[in-house]
C-alpha cells in the first residue's frame, strides 16, 4: 500500500503521544477502519530504530504490539520507545472507544 493510500485508510482518531523518559518526544499513531495500525512516527529518538519500528507495527492490531513491546527497557531507563509505543496506543484504544 502506497504512503498516500495508506493515510487515506487512516480514518479513525489518532494520538499525538507524549513520551516521557525516553529520546524520542512524540509518538504519533493512528488506526484504520479494521482496527490496524496504519500510521506510526516517532518525533526524535534514535532515527533508524525508530523508523524500523514503525515499519514493522504497520498492519499490526494494538494488543499485538502491546503484547509484544510491552515492558521494554533501554538501557538503565525504566522505559523505552517500544514501551512508550504501548502507552500511546492504549490512550489510542481508549479514544477510539469514546467516538
């Protein structure tokens, strides 16, 4: 699925998730009509990382992701960006439960 297509299925609400404790200062993350992720973009972080792992979420369904990533460490830090990926889409779950 091209880029432009892939943003045209991107219909339901998407987040602008604030991180806290990792590199990265922004996650934004949005789903499709089917529930999938369809969109994910780290704003700062560790580039190819970051780019990498959105690629391989696109398609995914949140509770896989989160199942998969959930608890992630970086290094000494509590956290991480796979980690703060599941705290953006479970406030994304929790939007698109209130439309």
């Amino acid at each position: 699925m091209s880029e432009i297509s892939q943003q045209q299925a991107c219909q339901r609400p998407e987040v602008l998730y604030k991180t806290r404790g990792t590199c990265s200062q922004f996650i934004q993350v949005a789903l499709d009509e089917d529930g999938r992720i369809c969109q994910c973009h780290f704003h700062g972080g560790c580039d190819g990382n970051t780019k990498g792992l959105s690629r391989l979420v696109i398609g995914m369904k949140p509770q896989e992701v989160i199942s998969r990533l959930d608890g992630i460490r970086c290094g000494s830090k509590s956290t991480s960006c796979p980690d703060q990926l599941c705290r953006a889409l479970e406030q994304l779950n929790r939007t698109a439960q209130e439309d």
